[in-house]
C-alpha cells in the first residue's frame, strides 16, 4: 500500500505532531510525514521536527500583505512537497476559502473540544464555567467556518471537582494524541465517505482508540 504524503502545520509546542509523527513510525501506517510547516519560524515544534531529520518549512505569516498571499506561499510549500493530506495540530491562523477550497476533503484538524460545543479559544475554561461533566476533543475536516466540519473522531474526558483548566486541559490533550493519529490512519487509509456533515466509514474496531478512549 502506498502511503499517503502528509504534512503537519503547527504554530507552537507540536506535542500533536509528535504523536503523529510516532504513530507514522509503525510499519502498516498508512501516512508518511513528509513535511512540518510552520507560521512561526520559532515554533518549538519546528526545531523537534528539523533535529529529528524531517523536511520542514517556515511560513512566517508575518511578511505578507495579506491572508492569501500567505496562503499561496503555504500551498507552494506543500506541492512542492507533493503533499496529499495535511494536518493543523495546532496551527493559529484561520484559512480563507481559497485555501481550504485547495484542500477540502484532504484537510484535517484537531480541536480541545467535543464540537460543535466550544468552538474558538479557551475552552477548558468555559467548559469548568459551564459546569459540564464530560469535556474532550475532536478531529474534524476543514470547512471555511471555525472549527466546523465532519467530524472523524472524538474522545470524551470526564470533568472532576478539582480540576483546573490546566490539569483538565492536560486529560483532553492525553486524548488528542490518541485520537489523532486514529483519525489520520483512517483518513489516509480511504476509509472514510463524506456525506454532507457526516464521515461515515470510521468503523470501530474492539482495540481502536475511536470506541472507549476515556472513562467517563
Ligand atoms: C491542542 O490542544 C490542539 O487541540 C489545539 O492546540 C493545541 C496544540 O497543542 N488546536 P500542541 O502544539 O499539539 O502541543
């Protein structure tokens, strides 16, 4: 079988991509991390990704007059790379259409909530505010509107009395790194069928991630 070429995007620390990147190691894996790109040349991430001898790239957004200018650059990047699949694992710029018309379908992301509940930023905070019992994650395809779109994965975290934004933040995120590389071995394998909002096709194995990832 031949490996799908994927790109991780990142803007930070990169703990999402290193869980990508570990799961991409094992031998039946049907994605090859071919390119880490990053806005920020300084993303700690990025220089994980150069010492541990992948292909990486900076795109600082910063020098171009405007979103798509940015954006054209980035694409360049990864045809150049001859990428098939790209991954934003915490990558901090919103898309304008174009791009994510280059790249719908084939364009996967990672969000610290069970969408469509806590779209944006803070969510472990307003999840506690709220009073919620169960929190968690979600792999969904890239649409134009903000952390919308099918879903391929979710992994549910129980909230507890004590918890913190930090340490609740840290349960979600143990369950990124599992979830991810699920929903990135599923969507590069073509098991996945997009049908209007839904993926269909995730099937859930007794040992796959996708069926009790969390106790809740
Ligand atoms: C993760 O919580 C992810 O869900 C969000 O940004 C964070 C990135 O963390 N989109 P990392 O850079 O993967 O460690």
């Amino acid at each position: 079988m031949r490996r799908k070429r994927t790109a991780i995007l990142i803007s930070g620390r990169g703990s999402n991509m290193d869980a990508l990147i570990a799961a991409a190691r094992t031998p039946d894996f049907p994605a090859e991390i071919v390119l880490v790109a990053s806005n920020r040349p300084d993303a700690p991430g990025l220089a994980r990704a150069k010492a541990a001898g992948f292909a990486v790239a900076a795109v600082d957004h910063k020098i171009y007059a405007g979103r798509e200018e940015f954006e054209r650059s980035l694409h360049m990047v990864l045809e150049t790379h001859r990428v098939e699949l790209v991954c934003l694992a915490g990558f901090m710029r919103l898309f304008t259409p174009w791009f994510i018309g280059q790249w719908r379908g084939r364009l996967l992301n990672i969000h610290p909530a069970l969408l469509p509940a806590y779209r944006g930023l803070h969510t472990h905070e307003r999840a506690l505010a709220d009073g919620v019992k169960i929190h968690g994650c979600t792999v969904h395809f890239v649409v134009p509107e903000m952390d919308e779109g099918p879903i391929v994965a979710q992994a549910a975290v129980p909230v507890l009395d004590d918890d913190t934004p930090e340490s609740l933040g840290a349960r979600v995120l143990a369950q990124e790194h599992v979830i991810y590389p699920a929903a990135l071995r599923l969507a590069a394998s073509d098991a996945l069928r997009i049908e209007g909002n839904r993926v269909l096709g995730a099937r859930m194995d007794s040992d796959s991630a996708l069926v009790a990832p969390a106790i809740i």
